[in-house]
C-alpha cells in the first residue's frame, strides 16, 4: 500500500513510501510504523500535527484502510 | 456573483488581475485587493534568494476555491478573487493576490482581510523559504493563528 507525503515530511522521507499489506490497519498504527522505520519525521507524524487524508478527505486516526486505498500525510500548511 | 480561485505557476501578473476584477465589478462600488510579495528578508534578518512552494494536485485548488467561498457567503460582496503562485518565488515576486467587489467599500475590505487571513493558516501550499542561511520550511505563527481566529 502507497503512503503519500508532503512538504517537510517528503524532503526528509520522498514523497512516496510502500508499506506493504495494511488492510485494517488503522491510520495510528500505520503512523507508528512509519516513524518505527523513519524516526526523523517523529515530530510531525507522531504528535497529530499531520493531517491524514484518504481519497482527498481526511480522516481520523481511528479510520481503517481498505484495499487499493492511498493514505497521505500532510504537514502543517502555509499560505500567503 | 463571481468566484475566481486557482493557482498559478509562472509569473502572477496583479495589475492583470486587478483589471479583471475591476471589469466584472459592473455596477458595484468598491474594489480591494491585496498583493503580497515574497519578502526578501528572513525573520532573522538573513537575505532570502527565493520561496518555494509546494502543492497538493487537488487538496490546494481545493482549499482556495473553498476559501473563496467562505468570503463570498459571509460578506455582501459581488465578486471574490483569489489567484495563488505554486513552484520557484524570487524574493520581491508576488505570491498571492486576493480581492474583492462589493456594493459599499466595507465589504470589500472586510473579504479582502478575510481570504488573507484564512490563505494565510489554511491554504494547501507548504512553504520553503531559500537564502543565505540555508532552506527552512515555514509555517503559520501565532499571529497568523490568532488573526484567522477574528473571524471565528
């Protein structure tokens, strides 16, 4: 399964990330595996301050994923 | 009413915009608008070459036509226009135009401070700000937090 990053998250980790089979698996577990694997994102992933989005709408890190679903992440946003 | 929001990846032309908006403003009374320019100066006084910006391919249009909207709800406005750049920013370009058109000039300043404040914490873009002391990615400060709060 695809995880799809942004901004500071992408340029410390890339942009895309395959974390193998993780039908069920919540957005949690799937954040603590990630920072498991790339504890320099720790900051961002683990304390909530990225947003978890599933086919454009986000969601909670309760949600559990189905198949052929992309999870992405994304740190705080900055316009203007 | 009319809603212009996108993104924009070359060069973001204000007085282009300005001129458009001021065309559909057929009847109202007050056009305000907004440029704002990649500041050349880091917060620590360090020369900045350039910002840059990255996008999400749907969530960022997403974010500013939602923005949009919000300001043409909210205030008595005829038209709000919202054109954001995306990609390489030289220092002194600008990055964002807002404006608005309205009946009565209140309005139109109102929505203009509105989308700035709302682009400011809440548009899609992830910024990173390239200079003499290196590159550092930039986020919203309490300030901004606490200006978009005004509105509720």
């Amino acid at each position: 399964m695809k995880v799809l990053f942004y901004g500071r998250l992408a340029e410390a980790i890339g942009p895309e990330l395959d974390v193998g089979e993780s039908r069920g698996c919540s957005v949690a577990e799937l954040r603590e595996r990630i920072v498991a694997e790339h504890p320099r994102i720790e900051q961002v992933l683990r304390n909530n301050r990225a947003l978890s989005f599933v086919g454009e709408r986000q969601v909670r890190d309760d949600y559990r994923l189905s198949a052929g679903e992309t999870l992405e992440f994304l740190p705080p946003v900055s316009g203007g | 009413m009319s809603i212009v929001a996108r993104t924009e990846k070359r060069a973001l032309r204000p007085e282009q915009e300005l001129a458009a908006l001021i065309e559909r403003a057929t009847g109202d009374g007050a056009v305000v608008s907004f440029t704002g320019l990649a500041r050349g100066v880091s917060k620590k006084g360090h020369a900045v070459h350039r910002l840059v910006l990255d996008h999400h391919p749907v969530l960022t249009l997403q974010s500013l036509q939602a923005i949009a909207s919000d300001a043409a709800t909210r205030f008595e406005v005829s038209h709000v226009h919202v054109i954001h750049r995306c990609g390489e920013i030289e220092a002194g370009e600008p990055i964002v135009f807002a404006g608005a058109a309205s009946l009565h000039r209140r309005a139109a300043f109102e929505a203009a401070d509105y989308l700035m404040d709302r682009l400011k914490t809440e548009a899609v873009f992830w910024k990173r700000e390239v200079g003499e002391d290196g590159s550092r990615w930039i986020e919203p400060t309490d300030t901004d937090h606490a200006d978009r709060q005004r509105w509720g």
